[in-house]
C-alpha cells in the first residue's frame, strides 16, 4: 500500500502504474523477513531530501529536478536500483550540503523512474532498511557514505505490544473516517496490513506533520517507543481533525440562505474565536495603533475599546460594519483634550486686527479684553460673539482675522437654510448612512478642540418643523453651562466645546429666537462711512485687485478723489 492512501499520487503517474501490484504492496511478514535478511552494502550513494522521510517498506514517489540528484537516480537505474534517502534540514528540495543532513537514513530500492513533462524526473522507491552514515567517502559529483545497519529493536513482550498495534489501527480508522480528504477504501488497506513494522512505520510516513519531527521518529531504534511516539503524534491530529470538523458544523449552522455569500469570513470568525485571537485584518491592527498613539480620557477609552469589540465581533458583510468602522475612525479623529495655545502677546494679536480690518473698533476691543483675561487668570471660557450688521461688512472675514491674531484654528460652518436638527446634533447610528452632525464634523475638521468657529447665517436656520428645531439644537452649543458636555447623537458620548470661541454673524436679530439671542454677546458692525471706505479701498482693495491681475503697484495708480467718485456712484450699500 503506497503514500497513495493519504496524499495521493499523480494521476497521471497512477495510469501507468496499472497492473503493476508490486509497485503497491501491502507488505506481509514474509516481506519483512525477506528484506530484513539482505545484506547492507557497504557504501551508497546518498541523496538528501528537505521535503520528505523515508520509512522502511514504504512506497514514495521522488522528484528529482537538480543535475545531481538527476545523475544519482539514473546511475543508481542503470546498476543495482539502490541508494541512502536522507533528511536535510536546509530551506529547499535536495540539498546535498553534509553539514545539514541526518546521520540516520533510509535504503531505497527504485521500482520505476518516470520522465515528467517538464524535463525532471519521478522515482517511485520503496524503503528498505535504517542505516547510519559512518563515513562521507566521496561529495561530487554526488554524495556517497560508508553506512553500518541499524538493527529493529523488536519489543521483548507481545502482550504489551499488540495493543499499541491495535489502538494505531484504531486511531488510523479514526483519522481516515475524520479526514474527507482521505478515501475511504484506505480503511481496507489499513485493516488488511498483517506486519506490525510496516503499520508503524506507513502511518508515520502519512501523518501530517513537519519532515523533520517524522526523522525524529525514524531515529527512535525501539520499535515499542517509535509506536508510542507515533501514537501521541496521531492523537494530536485526530483533536485537530474534530476542532476543524466542530468549527464547519458550528459555521454550517449558524448560516442561512443570505449569509453563504460570505462563508469564508463566517469560518475565519470562528476558527479566530476557538483561539483566542479575534483580529482577523489589517485594518483593525492599524485601528489598534492608533488608538494606542492617542491620549484621551479613561472614560473616553473605556467607550472605544467596547465599541472596537463590538467591531471585532461584527461580520464585515453587513451593513452595520461600515457605520461602526466609521464611528471608530471618528473617535479616532477627534481631537480630544488638544488644544492650540493662545497667542497672547496683546499688540501682536492688535496688530493682526488692524491689518486685516480697518475700523470695527468695538469688536477688535471686545477680542482684546478676552486674551487680557486670559494672560491674568491663565485659562478662561472663550466667549460667544454675534456680530450683527448689513451684508458686505466683514463679520465673516473677521473670524478668520481673529482666529490669526490669537493662533487658533478655524473653521466655519454656514447655517443658513438649515432645517433639520440631525445637522446640529447628528444621526443615531441605527440609520443606515449616519454620520456626526456639523459641530463635530467640524471640530474634527479643525484638528484642536479650541478653534475659532463661525455660524455663519444664524439668523437663516429654519424654526421647528417635521425633522425637529435646529435652531432650538443650537441652544446647547451656545450655551456655556452646557456645551463642555455636548451631545451628538452619532458620537454618543459627550464632547468638551467649551474652550471653542463661537462668532456668530447675523443680518437681522429679529429672526434669532430670544433663548438664542440671550446666550449670545451681541456686538452690531455697522456700515462703513465715506471715508472709511476710501481708507479700505486704499490699504485692501485695490492691492488685492493689483494682486490678482498680477499688476504692480506702478502699472496702476488711483487717487483718492477718483477712490471717492466710485464710492458715491457706484456703491450706495453699507459694506
């Protein structure tokens, strides 16, 4: 009976093996006796092999693709069909380095050499005996050693051994019976081998397990301690066969007609589970870094790490993946407790203003006054400013302004229109595409949880309606007693906005509800004079027009009368 039984040989090898049974056999006592009664030669030709191990009457198949393991095989045809099959334990098939190769072989007896189609070729070889290099006599063009036979050490009781014969064949049963890859007719062949040797060794020639732990097994010279040795070997694989067969039964179970599509993922998940491990991708491995690489709260913490094991349990199929990868990567994102420092040198901070504005003396003041405050208390809540005024006079731009002045981030959020209070407070994560709303998609934008944040338009946001009041939602934002616990429901946990410095701009207050307008430090812009215009056509006008048209400041001149008459003309609004 040949390795054929578990692994199978080539198909195509097989066809022309038929009605050859002597390339196959089932080797009796008789055998046994035989092959034990022939002469060792003294020296052998040795062919060192990193894939595989010989066992004594056992039937392989051996390719050859090297120049000398090629020369070997077909010498060793030509002349009495015998040569030494070694483990090496070097990377690679057939390496002949004696540095790396067992002391304790195999004789072969070639039964037939096949020429492959790719130019190797096959030896179908049937082991003999166990010898021992004694001597390296000669390394090229191929090796040969001097050997001495390594006698069987048969059991001294019977008794004691045939029942470790019998539990192999037992547990041989077991594992073809477990294995569906293993044909059932192999239960015959193992019922019907009569020598205990042959059964010891053919099944410890077919386990599934590395070549160099089968040498380990060759080398044992009691035939009672090699059994037991292969015994424990094929207990292992028949736990691992069950654990692997329990696995696809519980998979099998758990899925229904939708969830086939993505059986393998299911797999995975429980074979992960079965060993402690459930990071099954790279993409949660990347997730863990960076939660590792971030300072946030033990609270804060806590949270992400029972939602990552809640992501970790999900199958990535379903459409609640994409939700919780997105809410982690948000978490992630967020700039928790990170904040810019404030730049508080007050003449510095004056003289960004004034390079930016011109005019606009009470709301330069009012920005002033908070950073004075600051430098003496050291940490104070930024305040909530509305500027109110005609279109065109720089409420917006003046955000940006103060945002350079006191070396903070900005960002700006435009509200008008705006009618549903999931844009404010988000989207709970049980709807398919839902997504924080803009307060924290715009914190996240900022990278610091300070920032100077316009809501821009504030007197445009829609009142209540069938998607709720957003302009009620923006009570809790403005509110300082509130919003160093805002709650989005997307986020589901609170965030720190207290810190943030909100401007908000207006073109009429008459539309603010009052509970807004009250929490809110209203500072008018009105419309600028005659000569304030002229004053900021001359200094950021007209230099930023020169800019744009790529012209130099001599290539246009305008003086001040000129300045005037456009003004008088042509722009009669208060911007």
């Amino acid at each position: 009976m040949s390795k054929n039984i578990f692994f199978g040989l080539d198909n195509l090898s097989l066809q022309e093996f038929e009605g050859d049974s002597e390339l196959i056999p089932l080797m009796t006592s008789e055998d046994e006796e035989e092959i034990r009664s022939e002469d060792l030669p003294k020296d052998v030709p040795i062919l060192p092999l990193s894939s595989t191990v010989l066992f004594p009457g056992v039937v392989i198949p051996i390719t050859a693709s090297r120049e000398k393991s090629v020369r070997l095989i077909r010498e060793a045809n030509e002349g009495d069909k015998i040569f030494g099959v070694v483990y090496s334990n070097k990377s690679g098939h057939e390496k002949s380095d004696t540095d790396n190769i067992s002391g304790v072989g195999t004789i072969a007896r070639i039964l037939r050499v096949l020429k492959m189609p790719d130019g190797n070729i096959t030896a179908v070889v049937q082991g003999k005996k166990k010898f021992e290099i004694d001597e390296i006599i000669q390394k090229e063009p191929y090796l040969r050693a001097s050997t001495k036979e390594i006698e069987e050490q048969m059991p001294t009781s019977k008794e004691e051994f045939a029942p470790i014969v019998e539990g192999i064949r037992d547990l041989a049963l077991q594992l073809i019976n477990n294995n569906p890859n293993i044909p059932s007719e192999a239960s015959i062949a193992i019922k019907n081998i009569e020598s205990d040797v042959f059964l010891i060794n053919f099944v410890s020639s077919n386990l599934d397990m590395p070549p160099s732990e089968k040498q380990k097994i060759l080398e044992i010279a009691a035939l009672k301690d090699r059994a037991l040795k292969t015994m424990e070997y094929m207990d292992i694989e028949l736990q691992k066969l069950r654990l692997k067969n329990n696995i696809q039964s519980k998979v099998r179970q758990d899925m229904d007609q939708q969830q086939r599509e993505y059986f393998l993922h299911q797999q995975l998940r429980t074979i992960q589970e079965e060993l402690g491990d459930n990071v099954y991708s790279e993409d949660l491995g990347e997730l863990e870094k960076k939660a590792l690489k971030k300072k946030w709260s033990k609270e804060i913490k806590k949270h992400f790490e029972k939602e990552f094991n809640k992501l970790r349990r999900m199958n990535p199929q379903v459409a609640e993946y994409a939700t919780q990868r997105n809410y982690l990567d948000l978490l992630l994102d967020l700039p928790f407790e990170k904040y810019s420092k404030d730049r508080i040198d007050l003449k510095s901070a004056e003289r960004f203003l004034n390079k930016d504005h011109y005019g606009l003396e009470k709301v330069k003041d009012r920005v002033l006054e908070h950073l004075a405050v600051v430098k003496i208390k050291g940490d104070m809540k930024s305040p909530i400013l509305c500027f109110y005024g005609p279109p065109g006079v720089g409420k917006t731009s003046l955000g940006k302004s103060i945002a350079r002045a006191i070396g903070r981030n900005y960002v700006r959020v435009s509200l008008g229109g705006l009618k549903d209070e999931a844009e404010i407070r988000g989207h709970r994560k049980t709807y398919i595409g839902a997504m924080p709303g803009r307060i924290i998609q715009s914190i996240k934008k900022a990278g610091t949880s300070n920032p100077v944040f316009v809501l821009d338009e504030i007197d445009k946001v829609g009142n209540s309606n069938y998607a709720g009041d957003p302009s009620s939602a923006m009570l809790e934002v403005l509110d300082p007693e509130q919003n160093s616990e805002f709650y989005d429901n997307f986020l589901e946990i609170g965030y720190d906005i207290s810190k943030v410095m909100f401007i908000a701009t207006a073109n009429n207050l008459s539309t603010i509800p009052e509970p807004l307008r009250d929490r809110m430090e209203i500072i008018e812009v009105n419309g600028y004079t005659l000569e304030e215009k002229v004053q900021i056509a001359k200094r950021h006008v007209i230099p930023k027009l020169l800019e744009q048209h790529g012209l130099k400041k001599t290539d246009f001149k305008m003086g001040i009368p000129q300045i005037r008459k456009v003004i008088e003309g042509y722009t009669r609004e208060s911007g």
